[in-house]
C-alpha cells in the first residue's frame, strides 16, 4: 500500500493537493479536507505527518523511506524553500562516546559527526552509554538532546526502555477511548519494566493491533539491547528513529501553495502569506474567498487589501522588521516608521526611516556607527533587494544592499528570508560583492536550493551593474 499521510495547519489544502497528485494517499483528514478532495474516510495509521511548525516553517515527521520522500517531493515542488534536516533520527538509538563533561551534563559523540547532550550525567570521558535522542537536531547549530530512556516506535504505540509510564497522546481527546487504550496498554507492560505512549493513530486501532504491535515492540527492543552489548565500536547507530525535517517558507514557496490550494477552491493571491498573521487578518482572507466565490474579480480583491495594509502601516507608530537566515535564526531588526509609501504599476515601494541607537561600525563599509544616525530602509514588493541607506544628517555614509527573497508586507510587519550574500557601497561610490562565501556554504550543505543560490548570485551580479540607481537620496526623491 502507498504511504499514507496526514497533513495538518493552514497549509493542509495546498499540501494534500501536492501530495494527492504525487500519489500519496491522505489518511486521517480533517472534515474539510475529506470534503474538498471527495476522499473517503481512510482512518489507517500515518507513515508520515505534516504539519505547521510556525508561521514559516513546515515540518515533516515520519518512517524512514517514507517521510523522507515526501519531504523532498515537497521540496521540489515549492522550489525556493529553506531546507533543514537533522542527520540522526528522533529516538533514534545509539552507543554513544563521552567526550567531554560540563557540569553535570555529558558530551556525548553518536555518528553522522554529531555530538548530544545528556542531562544528569556523571559517567566518565571515554565511556560507552546507550542513549536516544529526546530532540532532533534539525537547524544548523542545534546540538542533540539526548536521553537514557530509549523507545522504539511504531504506527501506534512506543515502547520506552528506562523510564516505565503510561502517556497517551494529547489529540486523543475522547475520555472513555482513552481510559480503555490506556488499560490495553497496562494489560500488556505490568510488571515488565517498560513504558508505553499511545500515539494518536491508536484511537483508531483494534485491541488485536495494539497489542500485536507491542508484543512486536518489546521483542525489537530486546533485540537492541542485547546487540548494545556485543558492540565493541562507539559511537554507533542501532535503532534510526524517525526522520524529522523543517521546510522554511520563503514569500515565493507560499506563492507556489497558493497556485496549488486554487486548484481546488478559489484562493486569494498571497493566502498563506496573509493567513498567517493574526486573527483578524486571518478573518478578513476568509471574507475575501466569499467574495472570490461571488465573482469579485481576484485583481479588485487583491488591490484592496493591499490598500487596507498599507493605510493600517501608516497609521502605526512603529513597523517590525523580521529577517529569517539560512540557519533558521529570525533576528527582529530595530523597527521604523514611515516615511514613504509610492504605489504603482510595479507594486508598492515603503521606505523606512530607522533611527540607530547603537556604537559600531557599519558592516562592509568600514564606517563609524554613531547614535542618531538614520537609516533609509528601501523595501519594494516582489523585489529581491532590500537597501540600507545610512545618513548623518545630510551626508550619506554609504549604502548596504540585501539581497533577499521578494519581502512580504504585512500589517504591522516587514518579513523575508536572508540570502546571504549583499553589496556594500561606499561613500566614495566604490561598491562590492560581499559573503559570497557564506551563501556558496549553505548552498553545499543543502539549505539553501540550487535556485535560490542562483538567483542571489545573479541579483548581485545585476546591483554591481546598477549600483548607483540604487541609492536612496531622501531631499531628493
């Protein structure tokens, strides 16, 4: 049978359609879903789920060789994503090696040249230790949480070496279903020693499954234990897990879901952009969809909600700066105000006016930060280009060029993803390409996708051309 998926959050329609088509089977959908696609119900146990991880991230959890194809099918189709993906498993089982101790928490080396954390330990450098992994290291700089209580998983239940309590899942809401997984669960581990957590598909299982799938469980666990201890090499790899991978959600990915959730109901340009602000914003895109439905032009419809964020922009005191990095860092910059706001046939250019509170130095510029400075934060619609432009009263100090994805404008909020690489121009008009570097490394670890990489080099390539039409000059706009 093909590999069954559930899919959850405001991404649900866009994903089941990629997926649908790629012939995946959806199973435990939503009533909506079921509906929208004409899908019977299917409630089999998921190989993988995907779900919101935030508001600009998806994640993708599940069985090797089943989750990690739908990742990268989901990958290939939303082209210009951020990719993170941890090297080991969760709960995957491993003989690790003490390298080191801090405190009273071990460094402990466990393959694929990844180093974990184990709270609470006092073993000594150079020992062996079997450990799981608690929390994935998925985004670049994250270490491994590692845990004495090991589990094996399966599509119902997980068997937990180390630590002998009963969990269910929070998503199995139903009071008596719960009482009776709970005791076939007891019924099957008393006296043995081991834990159970009843994963959400157990709601839907028979009493034969559960208890087969323990029995099953318990003797791979045995297994396991046993073969840790024949194992003369560490660190080595004894049980993967479950992949778990992260998608970053550029402007131009949540583009690509919009084209797939219109193929099913009629979808506003910039849905999933806009869905993922606040409830009132949220609450307006469903009113925009009615509106859709009755035959309101999408370019009427679009037209005035970018009137309706740009009016509320500038009625606001402040406007928040989000910057997303390839290490999957979101760094808020010191917010701005408005100074302009120009609409045209190109879309909509805002300028910021930032007032600098801190000493520095301006990063390629070579120039003195002082307080009081003001920075000229240029951000156009569907450009990949964001431009600090930095003053001292009337003199201009030079200019710093981002290179980044097309930002999204939202109320209260300008948010994109970081490229890397940008142009500095100085004050002399010399200008120059810098952290080529940096982008060429996280195209090679694979974060960062061969078009996006691309695409910001050929972006740099073009500002050097045109530096000098990039300038912001305030008293002369």
């Amino acid at each position: 049978m093909c590999t069954g998926v559930r899919v959850r959050g405001i991404t649900a329609t866009a994903v089941s359609k990629i997926l649908l088509d790629k012939g995946y089977r959806i199973v435990q959908a939503s009533n909506i879903i079921r509906e929208r696609f004409n899908l019977p119900l299917d409630t089999s146990p998921a190989d993988v789920t995907v779900k919101d991880a935030d508001k600009d991230e998806l994640l993708v959890l599940g069985f090797y060789g089943h989750a990690d194809k739908v990742y990268n099918d989901l990958v290939d189709e939303l082209e210009y994503s951020f990719k993170w993906v941890s090297p080991v498993g969760l709960h995957s089982i491993h003989l690790g090696l003490i390298r080191d101790r801090v405190g009273d928490k071990c460094i402990v080396e466990i393959g694929n040249n990844v180093k974990g954390v184990l709270p609470r330990c006092n073993m000594d450098i150079g020992k062996k230790v079997l450990v799981g992994v608690a929390k994935a290291p998925i985004k670049p700089g994250e270490e491994a949480l590692l845990t004495r209580s090991i589990r094996v998983v399966g599509k119902y239940v997980s068997i937990i070496y180390g630590k002998p309590s009963l969990t269910i899942s929070e998503h199995i809401r139903d009071h008596d279903k719960r009482e009776y997984l709970l005791a076939i669960a007891m019924s099957k581990i008393m006296g043995s020693g081991l834990g159970v957590h009843l994963r959400s598909s157990s709601q839907y299982a028979g009493k034969d499954e559960i208890e087969r799938e323990i029995d099953e469980l318990k003797q791979k666990l045995r297994e396991l234990l046993d073969k840790a201890k024949h194992i003369e090499d560490a660190p080595t790899i004894l049980y993967e897990g479950e992949f778990i991978g992260l998608i970053g959600l550029t402007s131009l990915a949540k583009e690509k879901l919009d084209s797939y959730r219109d193929k099913v109901v009629p979808t506003i340009t910039r849905h999933h952009s806009l869905k993922s602000c606040d409830n009132v914003m949220s609450d307006i895109v469903d009113y925009s969809e009615i509106l859709l439905r009755h035959g309101i032009s999408r370019k009427i419809i679009y037209d005035a909600l970018s009137d309706y964020i740009l009016e509320k922009n500038r009625s606001l005191p402040k406007i928040r700066i989000i910057h997303i990095k390839p290490d999957g860092t979101t760094h808020t910059l010191s917010p701005g105000t408005i100074y302009e706001i120009v609409k045209s046939e190109k879309g909509v250019k805002i300028v910021l006016k930032r007032t600098l509170r801190n000493i520095g130095v301006y990063d390629g510029l070579g120039v003195e930060k002082k307080p009081g400075d003001i920075d000229y934060m240029v951000i156009e619609e569907n450009s990949w280009i964001i431009s600090h432009n930095y003053y001292r009263g009337n003199e201009w100090l030079g200019s710093y060029i981002n290179i980044n994805t097309p930002p999204e404008i939202l109320p209260g909020i300008i948010k994109y993803h970081d490229l890397l690489i940008d142009v500095i121009v100085k004050n002399t008009g010399e200008a120059r390409i810098i952290d080529e570097e940096e982008l060429k490394t996280y195209y090679e670890k694979e974060i960062i996708p061969e078009k996006l990489y691309e695409k910001a080099l050929e972006v740099a390539k073009s500002i050097l051309e045109n530096h000098r039409l990039l300038i912001y000059r305030p008293n002369q706009q």
